[in-house]
C-alpha cells in the first residue's frame, strides 16, 4: 500500500473543526483496520482480506481528496459547468448518462465530481457520490457485486442446527475460500451449498441465510442499485486508463443499461439513468487505452491545461496577498518546467500551489535560481535540468513548437478518423452563414457553444478614427457523445455523425504508409518528428509531418464518401 | 483560443456536502470494520 501521510493532510486543512473532527475519527479508524488487516493477510493471502483491503484503499483515497478539497478554494471553470448543463439534458431523456474527462493531472477533473454533488445539496437535493479509484488489478465483476461465503458459511456454522457431517464440510470449504485455493462458483463447492441449503431452509434461521444477505455491492453496483431507489448518485470512476482492458470492455454493458443480475438470488437490479450520472476521468498521456466503443457512449470532454492568464487567477484564489512580481517569478518558472518535454513527470497545479506557499514563506525577494526544487520535481534527474529563466518574451519557444505532435496529428496517427472544421465559422464576418448549421443541430438535440465574439475599437488610419472590430471570445464547439473535441478546429466524428457535419467540415487526416510515399526535402528534423515535402500519387505535398515509424499524415480536403 | 472564464465555488455550499460523504464513508467504515471482526473470529477458530 502507498505511503500516506494522512495527519499532516488533515491539520493543514483550513476548514470548519467539525470536518476536521470527522475526518479525525475516519482517519483513527483507518488506522486501527489497516492494523488489524495486516496481520491477516501476513498469514494467508486470503481473497477475502485482499478485497478488504482495496475497499480500505478506496476510501483512505476518498480521505485524502476530500483534505486537499479542504486545504483550497475550489475552482470550477464555465466550459465544466457547460459540459454538466448538457450531461443532465441528455441523461434527462435517457440519451447518455455519461462523460469521459481528459486532462492532464491537475486540470480539476476529479474535483469536479465533488463540486457538482457540493452544489446538488446546497439546492436541498438528496445525492451521493461514489468515488472508484481504478486499479490494474481490478476486475468488472468487482465493481459490481461480491458475495461474502466466508461470512455465511460462519453464520450457518453459528445459527443452524446442522448436521455434524455437514459442520465439518463447510468450515473446509470456507478454509478452501479463505485460502483462494477455489473461486465460489467452483463446481463441488456448489454442489456442497446446495446441499447446506437444502438442509437450512427447514430450519428457522434459513431466511437469515438467504443469499441476499451476503451481497457486497461494488461501486457500480451500488450505484446502479441507488439509482432505481430513486436516489440521485454520482459515479466517479478515476484514472480509467490504470485499469486493464477487460475491465473496461467488462462494464461497457451495465454502464450504458444499468442493468445487471446477481447470479446466486437470480435478482435482477435496473437501475435508472435519469438518477445516475457517470463520471470517468483520464490523464491525457494514456487516454489511447480507452477502447473507443466506451468512448462512442459517452460525452467526451478534453480540458485544457490552464494557460498562464488562468494559472495567475488559481494562484491569486489561493493566495490573496500575492506580490505580482514574486507571481510573475513564479509562473515562469512554472511554465518553463511545465512545457519542458525533458522532464520524466512535468509538475502540476497542486505542486506548483505547494511550492508558493513555501516561496511566501521563505523568501522575502525574488529569489536568483529555483529554491526547494524538490517540491516542484519529483525525480533528481528533472532536477538536474536548468531552465533559462531570463530569455527576453521574443525569444520564448512559440506555444506549439514544431518538435511536438498536435493533440490532432497524435490521434489521427493512432487510427482516430480526424476531421478538420471550416475555420470560417469562428470568423465574425462569416458566422452568419452558418447559421441554418446551428438551426440543425439545434432540431437534432445536439449542443454546442455558438462562437462568441466581443467588440473593440480599432484605430483607422484611413478613415482617421476609430472603428469597431470584432474578436473572438469563444470557440465554436460541439458536445456530444461520438464527436470529440481536439482543438484547433479538429474532431473524431464517428460515422453515425459525420452527416450532420458534413457541411462545415473541410479536410480529413490521412495516414501514409512509407512504401506509398517519396520524400523531396526534409525541412526540419526533431526527436519525435520530421517535417518534409513529399510526393504521395504523384501529387507534391509541403511540410507534412512525418512520425519516428515514417508513416506521413496528410489533411486532405474533405470530400464525402 | 477559448478564454477560459473561472467560477469560484462558495465554501459555504461545499461543507454540508462534505459531511454528507464523510458520513457515508463512516458508514462504509462501519460496515467494514464488522466484516474484519468475523474474520478475526474465523482465524481464531
């Protein structure tokens, strides 16, 4: 099990005693179970004390998000409480009750699921939050329901007044189980309950042993059951990307029916989608684990990674009294670190938040190199790389450098069908003609953001006065299960889609194996890719980027199939 | 590109919501801590 400081997360947070209190007690008693478990698993590698302790791991990790939840003002962007506005809309008619949130670490993906139920209770409502932290050794059955044998085998030995025969075999059954020598649905074991069964159903205490009573939920079960209550639940899935395929593949089913049946009572639980709504979220280096079948059925949101406007608003949330020289400092540190693709692990918001209060604390001037790195960097290696802190603006590496795929270029070499959306539609000038577009989608239940443009006064020097000029606020953006948002005006459109967007998209990304082209000329070369012309069908193609495996990748001009 | 606006979220509004989960992880605590006690009796016997 990881390390976990949980004290000294638990005195920093600035919140009411009452929380601190409650948190206390929770954390006394994790403690005390976390002793009582190790010597158990010591002796024997018991399945039923493994899962004991997974559960005891879920809830220390929902222990540990709540007190950094505590330790800072929470802070929630619009476009996050737009893409919630069309979660509930569509889980409302039932259409999809789910929604993939990519970002990297630190983008307030998993906070976001805390927040909403946060605001739920506020209006008086009666939610709950599930929180399932993902691991690779997790297996889809298990987030849906376990049945405790052990715990009953014990109970029939206890209440029932059996046979000495049938005593003796099932504390062997139950050392079998506890020694994960044989699953509960081995075939002799079966056979062995059918026959304790029989044999308690004529006693009085057969009702206590019905199987229903030995049912443990998992997280999706327990929230799938909630929701047919009539309880509204959030179900956040964290990290989706850590689990192993089948684990996905396993619950695409029940998350898109709510449905499933407890194999050993026979019951049927449905749970209802207008009561459930599913939260998964994943970091953005390994979102390519995501089978795209589970991304077909839900929202798909890709969160941005604050830029430096934004990150100066988190900090100055965070500490008021900052000097906005020391601010200044550092952000540039934080970002020279932040976009260096040297580093094994980038820092994030809660280190770059951690080391400021630290800075504050310590330095009363700006300081000449980089103080208590350590907080910053993880590895001593990342350490050890200098940044140059003092390089005048213009001579800043451009956002985009040439050495680094686009979010784009990296999904449509991975096989995604990549569109490209005609830009015209975020001009002022053009929008208008996009507007029977906006009546479609409208009528076909589909939501966007309409760009949004604001206006300023430009100076004419023609005209010696000044004008009004348009610029553009938002982006036009659509939101919806099977169309996913790259940036930059580029989509993955599902097929199921691509009628209603055939008429603002313009180009698609092809990828061309090495054998089908000829480079001309190499314009630049860089780790991970090269920047070529090339002759692909006897056609000259300028600056196509070209991967470490020489595959190209051309954006072709949209035409419909 | 987008311009991102940032909402701060009322404290006041996140406390009873806290408690709530709290509470429910309390439960679940609970619920644990007794299937622990049965498999400590299982080892004794």
């Amino acid at each position: 099990m990881e390390n976990f400081d949980f004290k000294s997360k638990i005195e920093s947070v600035n919140n009411p005693e009452i929380l601190k209190n409650l948190l206390f007690q929770l954390f006394e008693k994790v403690e005390n179970l976390e002793s009582r478990l190790k010597p158990l698993s010591k002796e024997n590698p018991m399945r039923g004390v493994q899962d004991k302790i997974n559960r005891l791991d879920q809830i220390k990790h929902s222990i540990t998000e709540i007190s950094e939840r505590m330790k800072r003002p929470y802070v929630i962007t619009a476009e996050l409480q737009a893409v919630k506005d069309v979660l509930d809309i569509l889980a409302e008619t039932g259409d999809c009750n789910s929604v993939i949130l990519e970002g990297e670490p630190g983008t307030g993906k998993t906070q976001w699921a805390y927040s909403e139920v946060g605001q739920e209770l506020q209006d008086g409502k009666d939610v709950s939050l599930i929180h399932v932290r993902v691991k690779d050794t997790m297996r889809a059955s298990d987030l849906l329901y376990s049945i405790d044998d052990v715990r009953r085998l014990s109970d029939a030995q206890a209440k029932a007044v059996l046979p000495p025969d049938i005593r003796d075999e099932a504390n062997f059954w139950k050392q079998k189980i506890l020694n994960g020598d044989i699953k509960t649905d081995d075939a002799e074991y079966k056979i062995f309950r059918d026959k304790m069964n029989a044999v308690t159903e004529l006693s009085e205490v057969g009702k206590d042993l019905e199987y229903i009573n030995y049912v443990d939920l998992g997280p999706l079960g327990e929230a799938i059951y909630q929701s047919s209550l009539g309880k509204k639940v959030y179900l956040l899935i964290d990290e989706i990307e850590k689990g192993r395929e089948e684990l996905m593949t396993g619950m695409l089913d029940e998350i898109e029916n709510l449905q499933f049946t407890i194999g050993e009572t026979g019951t049927q639980i449905k749970g209802d989608k207008r009561n459930l709504r599913i939260i998964i979220t994943t970091n953005t280096e390994d979102s390519d684990k995501i089978p795209s079948s589970f991304k077909r059925r839900s929202l798909y949101h890709f969160i941005e990674y604050p830029q430096r406007d934004d990150m100066a608003e988190i900090v100055k949330l965070n500490f008021s009294n900052i000097q906005e020289n020391l601010l200044n400092y550092a952000l540039d540190v934080f970002y020279a670190y932040h976009d260096n693709d040297e580093l094994q692990k980038k820092p994030s918001t809660p280190e770059l938040l951690a080391w400021i209060k630290v800075l504050l604390k310590t330095q009363n001037k700006i300081p000449d190199g980089v103080p208590h790195k350590e907080i910053l960097l993880k590895y001593l290696d990342d350490q050890n790389i200098e940044i140059d802190l003092f390089v005048k603006d213009s001579q800043k590496i451009p956002e985009k450098s040439f050495n680094k795929l686009s979010r784009a270029e990296f999904k449509a070499f991975s096989g995604e069908p990549v569109y490209g959306l005609n830009s015209d539609i975020n001009n002022p000038n053009e929008v208008a003609k996009f507007n029977d577009f906006f009546t479609a989608l409208h009528n076909k239940g589909i939501s966007y953001y309409t760009p949004e443009f604001s206006e300023y006064d430009e100076w004419d020097n023609d005209q010696g006065d000044y004008i009004k000029e348009k610029r553009l606020e938002n982006e036009f953006q659509i939101i919806s299960p099977g169309i996913e948002y790259l940036g930059e005006g580029y989509y993955i459109i599902n097929n199921d889609k691509l009628d209603i967007m055939k008429d603002v998209l313009v180009s698609k990304f092809k990828v061309i194996e090495k054998k089908d082209f000829q480079i001309d000329s190499i314009i630049s070369k860089s780790k991970d890719i090269t920047k070529a012309n090339i002759i692909w069908e006897e056609n000259y193609y300028e600056n196509v980027t070209i991967n470490n495996d020489g595959i190209a990748l051309l954006e072709l001009e949209f035409q419909v199939l | 590109m987008r311009k991102t606006k940032i909402l701060k979220v009322d404290e006041k509004k996140i406390t009873p919501k806290l408690i709530t989960i709290i509470n429910d992880l309390k439960k679940k605590l609970d619920q644990l801590e007794s299937e622990v006690v049965s498999l400590e009796q299982n080892k004794n016997n």
